[in-house]
C-alpha cells in the first residue's frame, strides 16, 4: 500500500470515529472525558501508522489537547517527564557512553566471539555476547550501533564465506530484539508497560523482578530464533568445515585495544557497570530505587576524576525525542485509563473468555502488530492500556498480559522497515547482507515460534516465578 494510500484510509477511520464520537446518543455510556480521549487516541493512532510525521510530534500533539481539553491536568502531562522510568534511561545511557568510550564491548567480543572453532559455536556465542549486551546498553537501536563494527570485522574473517555472513547480518538484528526483553532498559516500550501497569493497577514491576521474568525468555528466545536463523539462512555446506576468528581481525575495526592488559579506564568502568547491575537486581535487599542506582553511577561514570566520559558528550548520546515520546505516551495512557476509556473500549468483548484464549489473542494481535506500527514504543502505547483494561475483564492477571504483550511485540523481523536494527543490518556498504525475501523465510519461522515461546513462559514458567495467569 502506498503513503497516500495508508494516510487516506488511516485519515477517513479516524474521522469516521471522531463523528460517531461527537454525537451525544451514540455510546451513552460514554462521558465527555472519554469521548475525547477516544478522538484524540484515535487521530494519535492513525497519524502513526499512515503519516510520515515523526513519531514523538505526534504524541506531543496527542498530549497537549488532552492537557488543553481538561482530560488530563498540566501537573500529569509534565509530570511524565519526571517519572523514575524516564531518570533510568536518562542514566543508562550515560552510563552505557562511558562503557562504549572505553573500548569493553570490543575486548568481550574478542573474548567470546575468538573461542569460536566450528559455525554453530560462533553463532551461538555470538548470541551470548549479543544479549549480555542488554545490561549495558539501553534501547535496540544503541545495542545495534555497538554491535555493528563486530559484525564488520566478522564479516572481513569470512568473506570468502558469503552465506555466513548473510547469516551474521540477519542473527545480530534478531537477537537483539528478542533478548532486550531481559531487563526493564532493554527497550522504551518496557517503560511505558511499567507506567501503564503502575496507573492502571497499581502494580510496580521494579528492574529484580522484570529480570527474573524476562532473562529465561531473553536467553530462550534468542537461542532458538540463532537457531532459527543458521537453519533457514544456510546450507549444510556452508555449515561445514572450521571457523577461526582472530583478535588481530576483531582489531583492525575498533579504534581501542582489544587485547593486552587493561587499562585504569576499562578497569574503573567495568567494576563501576558491574556495581550498578548487582545493585539493580539486589533492590529487594536494599530498597534503593534503580533510578537512583543508575543516577549514582551515571555521575561516578561522568565524574572528572574517576569517570571516562565527560557529562556533556554523555548526554548527547541521550535519546531525547525517544524519552519526549515516553512522556507524552505515558500521558495518554493516564488518559484512557482515567477517563474510563480503555474500559468502554473492552467492555464489548465477550465475557466468558478463557485465559489460554485470551493470552494467545493478546500474543498474536502483538505479533503482528508491527505490520501496522512499526515503532516498538507506540505497540505498547496502543496496546497495553487496552490489554491492562481487557485482562482485568477477563480475570486474567494484567502484569501476565501486559508482560506478554510486550515480549510478543518485540518480533519485528518480517520488513527492513520493521525495526531499526533490522533496518540498519540490511544495507551495509561493502558487505553482503540480506534481502527482503531471507526476511519473509525466517519470519515464517520465527513468529509461530516466539508466538509460542511467550505463551509458554505465560502459562507455564512465570506462575512459578510469583505472576499467575490468573488473579
């Protein structure tokens, strides 16, 4: 479908429901305030899916009408911007500047990737390495930019080997959007599901638990779909025979040692990231929020004296749009929540659903919802106040269907287009890559299987974990 085409019909269903809306009779349960979040939402949705008009534009539109209306307050609107979610991201990202102003990603690559000696080890380490990377760098499209200049110097050791190297530029991308569902900065739409939750029910789901639930799919996940790759990318053939990657070649692309005896700066930023993750996932023990946390380490790691980055340089690598787009997103999702919308909105849907059907609707509309919202922060922001509210109906446990709604959404393989990482690996210059057809046959693979996977983890691994289906 072409832009004009996709802006006319997004245009036309949104209008149509901004007229059945505007007539008192129709839906008489509706109040005003709901009305006009429903417009409005609409209107958000649409402009999403069939303009080219930057995403956080239209959020920040979405939220100052609600705010101008009197759906929501100034107070809530800006208030978003402060929320300990938004200060968490703000800081792992200065923090992750000083990982990567250091050179530590090149050394561990040359550390895991360097003991590779057959195919299906290095694709397997290769995942490894990928989703330890979750823990350092937040946000799909930062893991990607660090992880690029390994894939470069992968794909130099085996450039007589093409398919192999096809089979790298398609594994980075998936694994890196699979595995960032181990911990709660592995991707903005965490943060907009943790807010949603936390207004709707409030339920807070804190960094320990969400890496708890979300490290076994992460691992899982992203072992399988490396499988899944290596299998539909490549031959028996090419699987054959041995593979040597050596430090000198993970060396020629990275302007840091990646070998040798470490210096002062990797010495004080590796233990200062290793501090900052035992303190996340020890925030039981000491009550200390990880914003907080992320805040401490983030001044440490931008420090004169014992950082490795200065504070300025830290923070032009800070997202701003991307945090912009939480905020206002976060709004809106107060909006429906508050002004009874999300409710009406479900209230249609039959009430004698079970929860196996329920989930295994909430995970396939979640799929496959990237065909449609190619941003991962505006799935969640559409779907999970919808969920939230629907699950509540159905008796099924909301932090169940929101977390499996946001671990579905992140398969987003199936275009170049579907997602920056994805869209990133496609066209490097002087490397082959993959083509959009290698895209449709692992996609085939990989959407019933990660469909799949999360139901499992769902029904069957989170209950045991302390998040029954059901409540």
């Amino acid at each position: 479908m072409t832009l004009n085409l996709r802006l006319a019909a997004a245009l036309c269903a949104a209008l149509s429901l901004c007229a059945l809306l505007a007539v008192p009779a129709n839906f008489p349960a509706l109040g005003g305030d709901a009305r006009l979040t429903l417009a409005v939402f609409a209107l958000a949705t649409c402009a999403w899916i069939g303009t080219p008009i930057d995403d956080t534009y239209i959020a920040l539109g979405a939220g100052l009408a609600l705010t101008a209306t009197g759906v929501i307050s100034s107070d809530t609107l800006f208030g978003t911007l402060g929320d300990a979610t938004v200060w968490l991201l703000i800081c792992a990202f200065v923090l992750a500047a000083a990982v990567a102003r250091t050179g530590l990603a090149g050394r561990a690559a040359a550390f895991l990737v360097g003991g590779a000696r057959t195919v299906r080890q290095l694709t397997h380490l290769t995942t490894a390495a990928l989703v330890v990377t979750a823990f350092a760098v937040p946000a799909t499209s930062g893991r990607a930019a660090l992880a690029l200049p390994v894939f470069l110097a992968l794909a130099k050791a085996l450039a007589d080997r093409k398919r192999l190297v096809v089979m790298l530029a398609l594994l980075f991308p998936t694994v890196i959007l699979l595995s960032a569902v181990a911990t709660l900065i592995g991707a903005g739409a965490h943060l907009i599901t943790v807010s949603v939750l936390w207004e709707a029910t409030g339920d807070r789901i804190g960094f320990t638990q969400w890496l708890l639930l979300g490290l076994p799919l992460a691992v899982t996940s992203s072992h399988l779909a490396a499988e899944a790759v290596l299998l539909t990318t490549t031959r028996r053939a090419d699987r054959e025979g041995p593979v040597r990657i050596t430090a000198e070649e993970i060396q020629r692309h990275s302007d840091r040692p990646v070998t040798g005896p470490w210096t002062q700066a990797e010495k004080r930023c590796a233990l200062l990231l290793a501090t900052v993750v035992a303190l996340w996932c020890s925030e039981p023990l000491h009550h200390v929020s990880p914003a907080v946390v992320a805040l401490i380490g983030a001044v440490v790691a931008s420090s004169p004296a014992l950082g490795t980055v200065g504070l300025k340089d830290a923070l032009k690598t800070v997202p701003w749009s991307l945090l912009l787009f939480m905020a206002a997103t976060m709004a809106m999702g107060v909006a429906l929540a508050d002004s009874g919308a999300a409710r009406w909105l479900v209230s249609g849907l039959p009430g004698h659903v079970g929860p196996a059907v329920f989930l295994g609707v909430v995970v396939a509309v979640s799929t496959a919802a990237h065909l449609v919202l190619q941003s991962r922060s505006a799935r969640s922001s559409v779907l999970v106040p919808l969920v939230v509210a629907a699950a509540v109906g159905a008796g099924v446990n909301p932090v169940t269907a929101a977390l499996a709604s946001t671990a579905a959404a992140g398969f987003c393989h199936t275009l170049p287009a579907s997602a920056k990482p994805v869209t990133l690996f496609s066209d490097v210059p002087g490397v082959p890559t993959y083509t959009p057809r290698d895209l449709l046959r692992l996609s085939a693979v990989l959407a019933p299987l990660t469909a799949a996977l999360v139901l499992f983890f769902a029904a069957a691994v989170w209950p045991l974990l302390g998040v029954p289906v059901t409540r």
